[in-house]
C-alpha cells in the first residue's frame, strides 16, 4: 500500500478535522478514517448520552476489540497450516 | 473465549473509569481496556497536546490501521492456502 513517500492528509471523523500523516496511500488513509467514524456513529447511536472523549475511548476499546480477535483467526489458521505441513 | 454469560466490569483506561458490558470473558475485557490504555499513553507520549478526545479517536485510528492490515495478512494467507489447494 505504500509509495514510498510520507502522505499527509485531512480526513474528518466525527465532525472535526484530523491531519493524519503516514507512509500509507491517501486512499488507505481515508478508508480507516471512514471506518472509525462510521464505528463512533454506531456507538453513539446506541448510547447517544456518552460524551466525545468516551464514545473515542469505546470506539478504541470495540476496534481493540475486534483486533484481537482477527489476531486469533490468524493465528488459528497458521497452526492449522503448521499441523498440514507435519 | 466466551463462557456464555454477560460479563460487566469496570476497567481504567487512561485515568477514567469505564463499565464494560460484553459476551467475553473478564480477562479478555481487561486485556483489551490495557491495549486502549496502552496504545494511548504512547500516543499522549509522541503528541503531549492532544485533547485526550483527539487522542481517543487517533487510537481508534491507529488501531483500526492495524486491524486493516492484518486482514490484508489473514486473506492473503487464505489465498495462498486456496491456491495450495488447486
């Protein structure tokens, strides 16, 4: 995904404005600012009383989360790819 | 991970307290709510200004990155072991 040069750009979450700089493609910088917005809209739709500050930290907490558990799945899929190989 | 009940526990991440309500076990929560914490204070440390609801969602950032990279890994691998099946 990288072309080697540092991006810099502006992408919005949750109605303010972030500069987010990064070896990665604008468009790679982009899809992850989408997506953290779209999971704080979820979050906020659901518990629409939390602040900013811990609807951020939730949203964290749910990616963290989900990471986690994709980590797992990777995991479990590269034993399974060990044993075939034994 | 799952003992089929509704866990609710409260952790700190980043000096403030939160309830956290999920299908998971106690120990994955807190393992979880110590990445968020972690990931944070090491993002406070390069950025010492930041509002901590700038710093939440730059954590929701940099962690949804990671979470997009590693499915790229996880498919590239189902795509090698599809082609080792061929």
């Amino acid at each position: 995904m990288s072309d080697g040069q540092r991006n810099k750009i502006t992408v919005d979450i949750y109605g303010q404005q972030y500069v987010i700089v990064g070896d990665e493609s604008s468009n790679h910088i982009r899809l992850v600012a989408e997506m953290v917005d779209e999971k704080m809209r979820e979050i906020s739709f659901k518990n629409p009383s939390l602040s900013t500050t811990k609807l951020a930290v939730l949203t964290a907490v749910n990616t963290i989360h989900d990471y986690v558990k994709l980590k797992e799945d990777l995991e479990q899929l590269q034993n399974d790819i060990k044993q075939l190989k034994e």
